[in-house]
C-alpha cells in the first residue's frame, strides 16, 4: 500500500469504525432481532419469523401511535419549511438588526429537547401556565392544551418547531447565499416585483436547500421522541405517543425486545422511502444556473 493510501486509510478509520459501531452493526442486529422474541434480557430467544410484523400490522396502539406521529410529521414539516424559507427571506441580508433576529431564532436550537419541553410543560399548563396567564391579563379565554390527544399533539408540534427552527432558518439563509445576485438584478431589470421574484427566481433556486431540509424535517418527525416522552410521556392509554415512544416502550417496559426492533426496521424503511422519493421528485424540480 502506498504512503498516501495509509495516510487516508488512518485518516478515515476513527470516522468509520464509530460508523460501524454505533450504526451499521446496530442495524443489522435490529434486523435480526425483529425476527426473535427476544426479551433484551435473556441469553436465549427464539426465531418467530414474521410473527412480529403480523402482530404489529393487527396492533391497535401501532397504528394509533403512527396516526400521531404522521400528523406530528406533517405540522413540523410545514412549519419548518414554509416559515424557514419566509423568514431566511426575509432576513437574508447583513444588517444588525437582522443578524440579531437570526441569533434569536437559532438560539433555541442550542437548547437540549429535554430542557425545552420542560420549560413548555409549565408554560402550557391549563392554570397557572404562563401563556394562560398572559391571556387571562389580556381578557382572552384561557387555552386548554390538553383538552384532547390532537390538541396536545399540535401543542407539542409548536414546542418541537420552536426548538428547531433556528436551525432550519440557517440552513435556507445559507442556500440562498449561494444564489449569484445578478439573477435577482436580472429579476428587477425585467420588472420583476417582490412577490414575482421571489415565487419565480428565489424559490425555484432553492430547491437543494429545500430538499436537505426536508429530508431532515421529515425524519426528524417520524423518529420524534424526547420531546414527548418529557411533556405527555405518551398521555393516557398512549393518546399522545409517538411510533418511536410505542417502540422504546416495548422494548424496556414490556421486555418485547424482538418486537421493538421490528417497529424500528418499520420506521427505517419509511424514513428510506420518504427520502427516496423527496430525492426523486426534487431532481425534477432542480434548477440549473
């Protein structure tokens, strides 16, 4: 092997034996489990075949905990997306004032989820909640966020959203950093307004930025977890519980380890899928300048 070849081999092994470690090997385990009715305790198990996906595909609590987690998905998606791309429009630029509106929106991302749904759950308390207290101030009739699984669920989506969308905000200012100014001089020159230009220039030219975000708002709903494990824990009879939350607790609370890995392997293959296709159909809409 040549010098330069074991300079990069040495340069690439931490990266890709903590890959393999703590992701492929992992996966692969996940998949055999799913086919076992290991307990994550015993030494032994059984091979049970597809005895676990028939029994999740006849699961009333599986699908009730994917129904939420789709319309988790859904609510955090639009949101990080259609607010992200208008508020980096709005932003983009190197005033103060909007550097500053920038720190402010990326500052909650430095938050751990954990500490953000703590502080939400307080704030969102049907009484003394501070939102319900600012609203009593201003003669407004009092929001219960728990009055139904749905209502939490679009409660818990906003907290999410707050949590990440700095972050998302960034990443579309970054994109749009990238597109040469003499598109949008070209634009103006043509008698492009503000609403034209931004529909028919920007927006068509931040398809990469937007396909990136995407993919990763999309997985990060379906995998949702710490969030509302802290602020429900899954709410009565799991109203509230994501497909995630459903698998951790089958895997530590029941001991149904076999069949929590196979509601991982679900999720995985539709996370894989919704990217294969959000890939797909952004190559289509991909504008080259």
């Amino acid at each position: 092997m040549k010098r330069s070849n074991l300079k990069d081999a040495m340069f690439l092994a931490p990266g890709l034996t903590a890959y393999l470690v703590f992701m492929v090997i992992p996966l692969f385990m996940t998949f055999f489990y799913s086919f076992t009715d290991w307990d994550g305790i015993s030494p032994t198990f059984r091979m049970v075949g597809f005895y676990n996906f028939q029994h999740m595909f006849g699961d009333r609590a599986f699908w009730t905990s994917l129904r939420v987690t789709a319309v988790f998905t859904v609510v955090t998606v639009l949101i990080y997306n259609v607010i992200g791309i208008l508020l980096a429009a709005i932003l983009f630029g190197n005033t103060k004032a909007k550097n500053f509106a920038k720190s402010a929106l990326f500052l909650p991302s430095v938050l751990s989820a954990v500490v953000v749904s703590f502080i939400w759950t307080y704030m969102i308390q049907p009484r003394d909640g501070v939102i319900n207290v600012i609203l009593e101030f201003l003669h407004i009739p009092p929001i219960n966020f728990y009055s139904s699984p749905m209502m939490t669920v679009f409660a818990m989506s906003l907290i999410v959203t707050w949590n990440g969308l700095g972050f998302f905000v960034v990443l579309y200012i970054a994109t749009l950093s990238t597109i040469p100014t003499e598109l949008f001089e070209a634009s103006k020159m043509d008698g492009a307004g503000k609403v034209k230009n931004f529909f028919y220039v920007t927006l068509p030219l931040m398809v990469p930025g937007i396909t990136i975000c995407s993919i990763l708002s999309v997985a990060g709903g379906i995998r949702q977890f710490d969030h509302v494990r802290v602020i429900t824990g899954g709410g009565p009879g799991g109203a509230t519980r994501t497909v995630s939350v459903y698998a951790i607790n089958q895997a530590f609370e029941f001991r149904r380890r076999g069949y929590s890995s196979a509601i991982v392997l679900v999720i995985f293959l539709l996370i894989l899928i919704l990217t294969v296709i959000q890939l797909y159909i952004s190559r289509k809409r991909e504008v080259e300048y």
